[in-house]
C-alpha cells in the first residue's frame, strides 16, 4: 500500500513548501512559504504535540489513562488534543479569553475540557491561564504538564523536523529564514539546525507590536512600555520563554495588527493560501525587512507558515471585524469592491 497511514499522526510533519509569486513580488529573492497547515491538526504544533508527549512516554511519565495538561492559544492545544485521543489520554487545556469562540469550539470537538481564563491579569496571578494549567497539574495524579514556552522539547521538536525539512527542500541553499516567534520553538529548533549546516543563514523573528521580544533581544531588558494588547494570537509575549534561543536570532521585525492583517487577506487573494494572522504577519515583516535590507536575485527566503485561515473567519477574514478594529485604508481592500457581496431576493 502506499500513502496510508496507521493513524492520523503518521501525518504529521514534511510539510511543503510553495513558492510566492505575487504579494513579494517586489523582492528580487526567490520566497518559499512552509505550509504547516498541511499537517493533519493544521498547524506547526502537531510536531511538538507528537515530540514532547512520546519524549514523556519514552521517559515513562505516561501511564495509561493520563492527563495531558497545556495552556494554549488554540492551536497547541488542538495538536496535543489530537495525540491525546490517539494514544488513550485525557486532554485539558486552559486558553486566554481573548481566543475565538471556533477555535474552543474546534478544542471540544476533539473531546478537550477547556477552561477560558482572563487575558490581561499579569502571569502570576492565580487566574492567568499559566496558573490555573500549574494548580491543574499539581491537582491531577498522573498528568504532565506540556509547559511549551518552557520546554526545551518544544525546541528539538522543530531541530529534529522542520529544520532539516527546510534543508532538505532547498538542497541547502536557503538564506533566510523568517518565522513569527510565540514560544519561539519554531525559529530556535529550525534556525540551531540550520546555522550547524550553513552559520551565514540568517534568521529574522517576527514579533508583534505590544510584545516584548525584540527589545530584549536588542537590550537584554524586558521594557514594560512595549506592553499592550494586541490582537493577532500566537506570536509576541508580555514575558521571555525558554523555548526562544535569543542567539540564534540575528534580528527581530516587529509588525502591527492593521498591517498583518492586511498583509493576510492579500495572501489568500493574490496567491490563493488562506493562511491564519500569523500568515499575514511573517510576509508583513519579510515586506519591512526587505526595506531596509534589500535581497537579490540569488536569495532564497523561507517563511514559515503557521497555521491554516479557517480559524480566523469571524476575526481577520470577516469585514465586520476589520471595521471594528478600523482596519479601512488599504487599497486592496477596498471593501465595496474587493469584498462586495449580493444578495439575491
Ligand atoms: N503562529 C501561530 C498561529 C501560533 O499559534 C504560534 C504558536 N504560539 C506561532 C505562530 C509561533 O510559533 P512558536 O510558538 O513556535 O514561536
């Protein structure tokens, strides 16, 4: 037989990539987008998902019947959800209430006990979702506790995967590598990988505005003023996470809402990839650094791609939403044009 699997985690990992032809048009480098939403849970974090929960199995931390626990922004929770049901555990899962009603939806529909804890209430406080997955863990007898913005794991997940993916997939020749940094584990496993084979790669992490991680990786210093909501999920953070190697980062961009929101339903219009936010906010900061550092023909860019856009169709792809936020003034999203809809009566 061929292609067939024994269950759906054979699935995960060897994402592809697809070449970008129209919305970095302008930059004269060859760019590769890797498409993490062809992993079956539809985002990157199946790879960590899979590695820490066998790496605890294989430690003999899972007995039958375990508890899985992690605090999630959706898309993690959903990869550890999927292994869960797989392998005979239980999954709970504790998210920020700033996370879209499909996306728990999505949560419970793979049998997860969800618990929505309030976004700004400072780490430490007994309500943040950190504290509430801790308490669960310290609670429930033979439970782990997944912990992904402090798991080395979380980092060999993408050294052992993506990374020599990205190798493999551009013969070596691959000269950048941009990817949004939440965690962090994507860009530190993959970017460790990568500079062991070729140290000239560079590696630009993309966070987001209202977030503290490129600050400190320029000053060593957490400078509270950067902090402010935001509204793109996934990417940036209000403290520095352990899976975020800082050295392996020759440079940080940081990108808004309005623009990566922007950039993400280009993406979906003029390439057709309906990426999720995080989409939006690589090319966006791929599209400034190139600004200030213009590329030639023989670079070749990789991007990585987190998550898949049907996760956000009531936020960055509804027209509602983006008036909300007052998100009106571009061009290519002339809303009466572009995103006109009729009504047949
Ligand atoms: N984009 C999305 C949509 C995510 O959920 C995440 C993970 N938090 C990221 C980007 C960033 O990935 P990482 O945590 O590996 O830095």
């Amino acid at each position: 037989m061929n292609n067939v699997f024994d269950n759906i985690l054979g699935l995960i990992g060897e994402s592809p990539m697809v070449r970008l032809n129209e919305v970095t048009k302008d930059i004269p480098a060859t760019i590769l987008a890797k498409l993490e939403s062809f992993n079956p849970g539809h985002s990157t974090k199946d790879r960590i998902a899979l590695h820490i929960i066998e790496q605890a199995e294989r430690m003999g931390l899972l007995k039958p019947g375990a508890t899985i626990i992690e605090t999630t922004s959706g898309n993690t929770g959903y990869s550890i959800a999927m292994v869960s049901i797989i392998k005979g555990y239980k999954c709970i899962l504790s998210v920020s209430d700033k996370t879209k009603a499909e996306k728990i939806a999505y949560l419970k529909a793979l049998g997860a006990v969800v618990y929505i804890c309030p976004a700004n209430v400072p780490a430490e406080d007994p309500r943040s979702y950190y504290e509430v997955a801790k308490r669960l863990a310290e609670e429930t007898p033979n439970s782990i506790y997944i912990n992904q913005y402090f798991n080395e794991l979380n980092i060999e997940a993408h050294y052992q995967t993506t990374g020599p993916e990205i190798w493999k997939q551009t013969e070596g020749k691959v000269t950048h590598l941009f990817a949004c940094t939440g965690t962090g584990g994507t860009l530190s496993g993959s970017a460790k990988f990568l500079k062991e084979k070729n140290p000239d790669i560079k590696v630009i992490g993309v966070d987001a505005d209202g977030s503290i991680l490129k600050t400190f990786h320029e000053t060593g210093e957490i400078d509270k003023s950067d902090i402010h909501p935001y509204q793109i999920e996934g990417m940036g953070k209000n403290l520095i996470p352990k899976a975020l190697l800082f050295d392996q980062i020759d440079e940080f961009v940081r990108v808004n809402d309005e623009l990566a929101a922007y950039k993400t339903r280009e993406i979906a219009l003029k390439e057709a990839i309906m990426g999720g936010y995080t989409t939006g906010a690589v090319v966006q900061g791929l599209v400034q650094y190139a600004a200030e550092n213009p590329f030639n023909d023989t670079d070749l860019v990789v991007l990585i791609f987190p998550d898949h856009g049907s996760r956000y169709i009531t936020k960055v792809y509804s027209d509602e939403w983006m008036k909300e936020q007052g998100f009106t003034n571009n061009l290519v999203h002339n809303y009466d044009e572009v995103f006109k809809t009729e009504h047949i009566k």
